[in-house]
C-alpha cells in the first residue's frame, strides 16, 4: 500500500455540438445525436456508474435544442438500460450487473460488475456477502411478545406521528445508556434518531459535502459509503488501514493539505477488515482533528460484537472539543428489521442535521422506536446478546478451520462479522466469484470496498449469515473451485 493520499482524478468535461449545417436541427433524428453523445461518454468511462448526468435544462440550454428533445434522449437511454431515473433528482449511468468475461470468454460466465446492493440482491445458498445476523440466531418469539406489550403501553401509538428527532423516551434512555456503556455525557437533545446508519451516512452528506469537496475515508472502506459520498460529487482521499490501525502521519498530512470536509471512519470492528483501533490511536485522531478543525464521522455498529474484550471506547468519549460525530447502530444485533440507529453530535453540528431529517422522511416510524425501546431495556437483550457473541464466535472458527489447509492470508478479527482474506496472485477474484455464484455461493470481492487496485486480491467472507453446516460446506466448495481454477491455470 502506498502511503500518500490519492485523490480521485477529474475527467476532461467533453462537450456536445450540434451540425449547425444541418437545415434541421429540430428534426426527428436530433434525439439520437444527444442519445449517442451520452452513451459515448459512459461507454468511454467519463461518466461511471451512478454519476449524476446533465440535466435536460442544461442540456437544452448548451446544444440549443428543445427541452422534450433532451428528455426523448433521456427516456429512450433508460429504456435501453444505459441509465436510470430519480424522482425529482435527474438521471445517473446505470452500473452494468453482468458483464461476459473478455479474457476467458470461453467459460461462458458472467463477470459481476455492480455495487454492494446489487450483489446482496442475488439468491445463493451459501451467503458469505450479508454482514446480517441471520434470523435464526434473533430471539424472534421475544420480539412478538414486545410488540403486543409496546400496544397495551401506548395504545394510540398507530395514530401518532413520530418527532423529526426522535421519541424523547427513547433519547433519554440512550442518553443514560451511553453514560454507562461508553463514557460519554450527552443530552437528548443531542440525539437523532435514523432509520438506520445507512440513513445517518446520507444526512451527513446532504449536509456537508458540496461538489468537489475534500473527504478523508479508509482504504478499504464500507462500500455504501463510498457509493454515497461520490455521487454527492466528493472528491475522495484515501488513508490506509491495515492490522496495526492508520498511519497517522499520512493522515495528519492529508488533513493539512486538503482541508477536508470530514473523515469518514470505522474504528470498531472495520467493515470490512475487522481492525480494531487501540485506545491511543483514538486518543491521537481527536487531537489531529481539533488541531486540524476536521469533522471525525464514527460509524459504530459492532460495539457490543466482541470476542473476548471489549472496545477501546468510542472516539467520542475521548473528544473534549466536540469534532467527532458518533454513529450509533442497533439494526445489525438488535433487531435488523426495526432499523434503528442515531446521530449524536454537539449543538454546533446538530440543527442542521435534524433540518435534512425533517425533509427526509419527517421521523422514524414511531412504532419502530418504542418496540426498539421496550426490548433494549430488557435483560432478554443482553442474554441475547452474550448467547449471540458465542454463536458468531464458533461460526467464525468453523470459517477459519475450512481455510486452514489453503495458506490464504487473514489476521482473526476480534469482533464483527466479516473475515477479510487475501488470495493468491494467481487467483482472478472476478472470475472466482462468477463460478461461485453459478454454484450458488456468495461472497463480496475487496475492489468494492476500495478506490484503489490494493484490495483487489481481497474477499470479504461473512460469518454471520450461514448456520455452521452452511459454513462448512460452503467454504470447502468455494476452496475446491479456488483449486480447480489453480490447476486448469498451471496446465
């Protein structure tokens, strides 16, 4: 891994011209010139997936052609699957899911070419790709007897709206949770309540990132964050992480040179190497940040999903100057289907983080927060919780006892979910996945996480999802599929 920061390179801005020759430039056919400049353009890699287009108003107004010529362009490239639509937000380059292998045509397999979302979309038997706890391990009859109690408590709740904010109840228990569990001192009305991180994630960016933006984020990194800073138009600076934590240098360099809007980071438990940072790199993180007035966005959700100890605390806890924003999630371990996390943050930076929730969906559903509420004060959760460290535990060993005997690199991670696996050289990840997933085994390849061409001999494995037997016989088929494709290579 090279130490200096990387900065995603611009693309020189090509433009469209019009025959000005041509006696009608109105005519039925002046769709196709906007059509073909456009496809050219995303075929060439000017524009990658999910990259905003021009609008039809700038279109018009920079070829001179009608507004409904632009929009019969638009329309006929989204028929076609060249692009996609956004209610009120304009047209994005469609990713191609699949797309035929060109060195080795002759196996017939479709080479995966999507984002994270797209891939957890596709059935398999042996899912290694969801960092989700699958259900059988979720004490489901309890979460039934919750909710019955949550209408005897609250007998009007279907009819209520939740705040923008989040119900006070809840704010007020987190508040007292956090005090006792991570040391820090909070008040409730610095608590946000998310319909999930991922949620929290896109507030923070409809906030402050602006076209051309500075942000600082890992290499590797969680891959819908990735998705979500870029097509807000960030440019991204890249610091590396790896089994000793960051290179503090390297990062105290990249916030004195680009003066970046945040750094985006995952110091629990990283999606997706697993990495936990020690006590005394967070200690110096929150000094780099207040010296250098850089925002620190801590996403956390495998807090209480440890091994043996617990976590340093949180970067917050350590933060006297109020630069770090702390992400708090509960969806993965509490209960996936109530996607429940928050937002803490001091006064300076919360107003308008509540003002994007307000206009992004008006609250949490209401309904959500108090079954949530009633069941994470109960002792049922924490038996819970320490039943599931075990399972995710023996799942982890029976992951790493099947890779044993294939001298692949890992370092066991101490919490989390995912294990993160280095290949051989030798071994096309992409082509390993395609004849994985036509066997019906999936697992996420480390270019997702990763903006630059370091992880691409990664896999990111996930434990969490399959039942031991799963586990077991899942991995031993995709190493007899990594050896097949050793041997036909080496004949």
């Amino acid at each position: 891994m090279t130490n200096k920061p990387l900065i995603e390179p611009q693309k020189k801005q090509a433009h469209l011209t019009v025959d000005s020759s041509s006696a009608q430039p109105q005519s039925k056919h002046s769709f196709q010139t906007v059509y073909t400049y456009i496809q050219t353009r995303i075929q060439r890699g000017d524009w990658q997936a999910h990259a905003k287009l021009p609008s039809v108003r700038q279109l018009a107004e920079d070829t001179g052609m009608h507004r409904l010529t632009i929009f019969k362009a638009y329309q006929h490239l989204k028929e076609d699957g060249h692009v996609y639509a956004r209610d009120k937000s304009g047209y994005y380059v469609q990713p191609p899911a699949l797309q035929v292998l060109t060195n080795e045509a002759e196996l017939g397999l479709p080479l995966f070419q999507g984002n994270l979302g797209e891939l957890h979309r596709i059935e398999a038997n042996y899912q290694f790709s969801k960092a989700l706890i699958t259900p059988n391990l979720l004490p489901n009859h309890y979460f039934a007897e919750y909710v019955k109690q949550v209408f005897d408590l609250y007998p009007k709740l279907l009819g209520t709206y939740a705040t923008a904010q989040g119900d006070l109840e809840l704010r007020e228990m987190l508040q007292r949770y956090f005090t006792k569990t991570s040391q820090f001192h909070v008040h409730a009305d610095e608590i946000l309540i998310t319909t999930g991180a991922q949620q929290a994630i896109s507030l923070i960016a409809e906030v402050w990132i602006r076209p051309g933006d500075h942000v600082l984020i890992e290499s590797p990194a969680y891959a819908s964050a990735l998705d979500v800073f870029e097509q807000k138009g960030a440019k991204l600076v890249l610091v590396n992480i790896d089994a000793n934590g960051y290179d503090l240098v390297q990062i105290e360099q990249a916030m004195q040179k680009y003066k970046p809007r945040f750094f985006y980071l995952n110091p629990t438990f990283h999606n997706p190497t697993g990495v936990c940072i020690s006590a005394e790199q967070r200690k110096q993180l929150v000094d780099l940040a207040a010296q250098y007035k850089c925002l620190l966005i801590e996403d956390d959700t495998c807090q209480d999903i440890y091994f043996d100890q617990k976590p340093p605390l949180p970067l917050f806890a350590y933060d006297t100057e109020g630069y770090t924003i702390y992400i708090r999630s509960f969806s993965k371990y509490v209960s996936p289907g109530l996607r429940m996390a928050c937002i803490v943050a001091r006064p300076e930076w919360f107003t308008p983080l509540l003002a994007a929730k307000s206009l992004a969906d008006g609250g949490t559903p209401l309904l959500n927060q108090k079954v949530f509420l009633l069941y994470f004060t109960s002792n049922r959760l924490q038996q819970h919780i320490e039943k599931l460290r075990i399972a995710l535990r023996i799942r982890l060993e029976i992951m790493e006892e099947e890779l044993s005997s294939t001298g692949w690199y890992y370092e066991s991670p101490q919490g989390g979910f995912n294990l993160w696996v280095r290949l051989p050289d030798h071994i096309s990840v992409p082509e390993l996945l395609a004849r994985c997933l036509k066997q019906s085994i999936s697992f996420v390849p480390g270019s997702l996480f990763d903006r630059h061409e370091t992880s691409q001999q990664y896999i990111r494995l996930c434990f969490s999802f399959a039942s031991e037997q799963e586990i077991r016989t899942g991995i031993q088929q995709l190493v007899a599929i990594a050896k097949d494709m050793e041997s036909n290579s080496s004949e």
